[in-house]
C-alpha cells in the first residue's frame, strides 16, 4: 500500500517540476560554454557601447560626453567614402567569389583523375593567413620588382603600378581577396554538392533536362541554404576585413581603399581615439545584424516558415 501511494503522490506531481529539474540539471553542464560565449562576445559589446559615450585619452576614460563621437562621425565627410569603399569592396568580392568557388566546387566534385590533388591545390590559398597572401601579392604586383609587372611590361612594352591607381588599388586588392577567400565557398558548396543523389540527376537526364536544366532545377534548389551560409560568413568576412587591406594598400591610395573596419583600426591605434573607434565599432556592428537579416529574410524559402 506504501508503494502504490507513493506511485500515486509521484503521478499527482506537476511534470514542469521535473522538467526545472531537468533544466537546472542540463545548466549546470552548459554553464562553462555560457561564460565563454558571454566573456567573447557579449562583453566586447557591452564595453565597446559604453566605451563610445565617453571622452577618452588613450586608454583612459575621461568625462561622458553621451553621442558626442557619433555626432563627429556623422560630420566627418572621409566616413561616407569609407562606407562607399566598404559595400563596393564586399559587393564585388561576392559577386566574384560565388560564381568562382561554385564552378570549382562542380569541377571537384566530377570524377577525375587524382581529383584528391585537384583538391588539394584548389583550397592551397586559404592555407596562407591574410599577412603572407597580402605580402606575396604586394611583391608580384610591385610596380619596381614584381614579376608578374615585368611580365606584363615585355608582353605590352608598359609597366603597370596598380596599387598607384585608385581604381586599380581596389581591383587588385578584390582580386587578391578572391584569391584568398574562394576556398572557402568551394569547401562548402562541394560539401553540399556531395549530399544530392545521383539518382535524381539519372532521372531527370532520362526524361531528357539537359544540363543547363539539371543545373537550374536540380543543383540550386537543393543546395541553397549552403548559399546562404556561404553568403552571410562571406559578408561578414569580408566587411570586417582588417589584415589584408591594411597589410596590401594600407587604405591607400588617397583612401580610395580604406574601409570601415580599416578605418576603426587607426582611429582607436593610430590617432588613439578609442571612444570615437568604438562608436564606429558599434555602426560596424549594427550594419552586420542588418546584413544577416536581410540575407535570411530574401532567401528564406516561404514553405520553411
């Protein structure tokens, strides 16, 4: 009889006080993730917003001055081209990146011979950090002693300085990031390509789609979350690229290169103006939460919601 009405009083209780149990239980193991995460991220943040309303020397904080260094970004007219030179920089490595990574991705994953070494010389850029892929580029392109500009001087008989032309800057230096970056993209649309089943480009070779039409209604669908996961880490990426850029054109020439994120690096270590960095931070910031979300939005499929 004990045991039954102990059976009883056990199924009379509420299930939420077993389920808080089960939770306080799972936090306790998660509890050292959650500090990290909130010591990484979440700090950063909250430092850099408190950070941007005071008036700083250096390192030291001196009196609040509330949306003071907002209001002087604001004023500064060299931020407008700066964003300009950020969205171009981002939009056209995209646009070149996308393209580029998916066709060798379609290439690697083909049945070739030795299609291991193919992979392995197709992802070789990204094993260079963006120091030496920066510093290997600036000699082969020098307009002094770079070989590829003495290649180019005895095909045409003229000896280009790229990194001299506002215009070139910026193309060299997108080129160079496409270099860098496309592994990445191709590493992960090869991935995904690896999970479509044969069977269904059989089937619809039998009922006569091309491959242009494979293509379209077989390949796309099928891989376009990798895309959007593709397209999100690449604009963050490359709109909060520092390394490069500064390494490469050092925002030069004239500024024609400097971008946002360039320019927080020598507003806060060069002119060491912390409180206006991190004011520009926090734009920085908000401008990656509205990327992310527009991507997710656009591309999100009507059927998943």
């Amino acid at each position: 009889m004990r045991q039954v009405s102990a059976n009883l009083q056990i199924e009379n209780v509420p299930s939420s006080v077993f389920a808080m149990r089960i939770n306080w239980f799972a936090l306790v193991f998660i509890a050292p993730a959650l500090l990290l995460v909130l010591m990484v991220s979440l700090y950063p943040v909250v430092d850099a917003l408190t950070l941007s309303v005071f008036d700083t020397r250096f390192a030291q904080r001196l009196d609040f001055i509330g949306t003071e260094n907002y209001v002087e970004l604001i004023r500064d007219p060299s931020i407008y081209q700066d964003i300009v030179n950020s969205f171009t920089y981002t939009f056209f490595s995209l646009a070149v990146v996308l393209p580029y990574g998916l066709g060798v991705a379609l290439l690697l994953n083909r049945d070739l011979p030795i299609r291991g070494l193919y992979r392995t010389l197709a992802i070789m850029p990204w094993v260079f950090s963006q120091t030496i892929t920066a510093l290997l580029w600036a000699w082969l392109i020098n307009s002094d002693f770079g070989p590829v500009t003495h290649a180019v001087q005895f095909v045409t008989g003229t000896r280009p300085a790229v990194l001299s032309s506002p215009s070139g800057a910026m193309g060299a230096l997108i080129g160079v990031n496409v270099w860098a970056s496309y592994p990445m993209a191709t590493l992960l649309f090869l991935a995904a390509l690896q999970t479509i089943p044969r069977e269904l480009f059989e089937a619809a070779e039998v009922d006569g789609a091309g491959a242009v039409r494979r293509f379209f209604y077989i390949t796309l669908p099928l891989i376009r979350h990798t895309a959007l996961v593709v397209i999100i880490q690449l604009t963050l990426l490359y709109f909060n690229m520092v390394t490069l850029i500064y390494i490469f054109t050092g925002g030069g020439p004239i500024g024609e290169t400097e971008t946002l994120a360039l320019r927080v690096l020598k507003i806060s270590f060069e002119d060491w103006e912390l409180g206006r960095g991190a004011a520009l931070g926090v734009f920085i910031t908000l401008v990656n939460l509205f990327f992310s979300l527009v991507y997710v939005r656009a591309l999100r499929n009507p059927t998943d919601e």
